[in-house]
C-alpha cells in the first residue's frame, strides 16, 4: 500500500545538510544533496552538490564535490568539478585540482593547485567553422 521510494537528485536540489559547529565527525561523509559543515570532519567528504566550510568548520581528509566555499580550514586534497571559493579567513593546506578558483585578500591558501580546462571549448579549433 505505501511505497518508499529513493529520491532522484533532482528531488534533492534546494535541500541542505548541515552540520553545526561544536560537533565531531570521524569517518567518510557521502551525500546527494548540498551540505553546509560547521563542525569538524576528519575522514573524507564526497558529494553530487556544493559543500560550504563555515568559518568555524574544519575538513582534515579530501574532498571531492561539484563546488565548494572554504571559510574554515581544511588540510587535504580538494577536487572540485566546477568553481572553488575561498574566503579571506579560510586556511587551505594540500592540493586543489578545480576549473574555476576565486581567493580573497587575507587567505591562508597553501596549496598546489591545478586548473583543469573546461570541458567544452570556447571557440573552434583554428580553421574549423
């Protein structure tokens, strides 16, 4: 009589984990949806959405999402498909693989970093129409 079905992504959008300052997680965090972290994650995080690092937020493991906005600190990898922002009282230590970077005057961004380009080109190859 009731069924319970999965939600797509899609049914996801708008949605938003979050996890609030003063708390501790340890071990690896996937999810669907976008995800604000407040508290302090050690282990990996990994998500189809945005993740926000507040300013009291910390990650000590990798991250790999669509978009991330670091206000807090993170020491890790990040990959990012899409635009990584980092805030004036952020602190990054590690590597950052994202298509888009945006750093604020006053951060801590200590990382080696690789651009990757986008995955369809502006313009066509020199003499193609």
């Amino acid at each position: 009589m009731f069924e319970k079905s999965t939600k797509s992504y899609t049914d996801l959008l708008g949605k938003t984990n979050r996890i609030v300052e003063g708390t501790k997680l340890k071990g690896d965090i996937d999810s669907q949806a976008d995800f604000r972290l407040d508290g302090h994650l050690v282990g990996n995080f990994t998500s189809k959405g945005k993740l926000v690092i507040g300013p009291a937020g910390s990650v000590t493991g990798d991250i790999f999402c669509k978009n991330v906005d670091v206000e807090g600190t993170v020491n890790g990898k990040i990959e990012v498909q899409e635009i990584l922002n980092v805030k004036s009282k952020a602190s990054i230590h590690g590597e950052v693989t994202c298509e888009k970077l945006s750093v604020e005057p006053g951060a801590d961004f200590s990382a080696t970093c690789i651009m990757k380009t986008a995955s369809k080109p502006l313009l066509p190859p020199h003499g193609e129409q």
